[in-house]
C-alpha cells in the first residue's frame, strides 16, 4: 500500500558515510573547489511562491538526466528554458567536473543550501529526482525502472499511478528504505506539511531519455521516454495540488 511507510527507517541512507562533504555547506566552504567551474547551483522562485518545488539535488554529472528531468517537470523547456505549461519552483545542485562529479555527491538528507531550504519550506508539494543503478534497486543491468518513494502517501500514489499508467516499470520503494526517500530529513520531506515524494531512475532509464547523452547535448535530444515520464510527473504534482483546493 503507498501509503505504508517502513517499520524501520534509518536517520540517514547508508551511502551518507560514503561522501566526501558531510552537507553542501561543507563543500562551498571547500577552497579547493571553484563554484561554476566544478559545480553550480540554478534555482527558479517564483512570484507569489507556487504550490510545489522541483528538486535535483543530485544534477549535472553526479546523477545524470536529473537536471533536465529536474526544468521540465517544473515546466521548462530543459533546452530553451521557455515554459511549457504550469511552472514551479526549482533547485538544483549541479557536478561539472569532466571526471569524479561522485566526489560532490552530498545526500539528500544533510543538504542545507539555503535557497534550498527556503524553497522546500515554503511549499505544500516537493519532488526530488535521483539516479541510481539497476543493482542498487536490486534489477537487472538492462532494467529501466523508476522507484516512488517519500514520505507524501497521496503524491506517491499520484506518482505510482500516473507512471504505470504511461508504460513505466514503476516500483513503490516502500520495499526499498534506502532508496525511498523516507528519512525525514531528506530536503524532500521539509515541506509546510514535512512530507514530499522522491524519485529514484535507473541508468537505462535515464539513458533512454536522451538520443545524445553527453552534458552539452542531452537538454537538446530529449527523447519520447523523456517527455512521456515528465508529463505523467506534472500530472501527478497537479493532481496533489488539487486536492488542497
């Protein structure tokens, strides 16, 4: 049922004790790093606030796709940046290195950037998009699968619902904790109600998604799997939207 949470959730995922920074305030204090040249941060806030926000926390070469996934979700265009439709709030955090953007990896439950914080907090609905390998969510290499995780149970339906509905392999990762999204504080999860939904896409996925998969390329060949996938999140953030009203 999605709206089961794991009897047992860990106050952070495993990998945390893997990073590099122990949150993002760590790393911009890191003198070795040069922001806009190994990594940058884009954000969109809008006048007055919308309802939802659209994270990558995790964009750029760190968990590739995300960040394209990330501007069309929250209604742009990933390659010209003009709406295509409802807009919502965005933040992203990008790696820009050629090579080790795993090194800028920081988890989502010690992320404290502040436009960040301010965005999450200020809003109902919040969707975190991540990438991880098929192994990791226990497929097969080949497997293009997404995991709907966070601790909002409606979103998450939304979600699980809309997806299956456009023909994705969709798994509720309520079987998959460390996957999931659950902890409390994952950025995710600090919204006005302290719950949000995450999204968890494997490599084959997210490798569909483009016809060309480099950095410079990928906002300019978005695929049909990329747009079918986008369009069933926006419908899912709005149906969540809609039941505020």
């Amino acid at each position: 049922m999605p709206g089961r949470l794991p009897p047992a959730m860990r106050s952070q995922p495993q990998w945390a004790a893997l990073d590099v920074y122990a949150s993002n305030s760590d790393l911009y204090a890191d003198p070795r790093l040069v922001e806009r040249v190994d990594y940058r941060r884009r954000f969109k806030r809008h006048r007055p606030r919308t309802p939802s926000v659209v994270l990558a926390p995790h964009g750029g070469g760190i968990e590739i796709g995300t960040s394209e996934l990330c501007l069309a979700i929250a209604g742009y265009h990933p390659g010209t940046r003009v709406p295509i439709g409802q807009t919502h709030d965005y933040w992203m955090f990008e790696g820009l290195r050629s090579v080790a953007n795993d090194e800028l990896h920081v988890t989502s439950s010690n992320c404290d950037d502040r436009v960040a914080r301010t965005l999450v907090t200020g809003a109902s609905h919040a969707l975190g998009l991540h990438g991880c390998t098929s192994a990791a969510a226990g497929l097969e290499d080949h497997d293009r699968a997404v995991l709907v995780g966070g601790r909002d149970a409606l979103l998450r339906l939304e979600l699980l619902t809309r997806l299956r509905r456009a023909g994705f392999h969709t798994i509720d990762a309520v079987d998959h904790p460390i996957l999931g999204g659950y902890d409390r504080a994952n950025i995710a999860n600090r919204t006005k109600s302290k719950q949000g939904g995450q999204l968890e896409l494997t490599t084959p996925l997210r490798t569909a998604m483009f016809a060309e998969n480099s950095r410079s390329d990928r906002r300019h060949t978005t695929t049909e799997v990329f747009w079918d996938f986008v369009h069933a999140c926006r419908a899912a953030l709005t149906a969540r939207e809609a039941m505020n009203n």
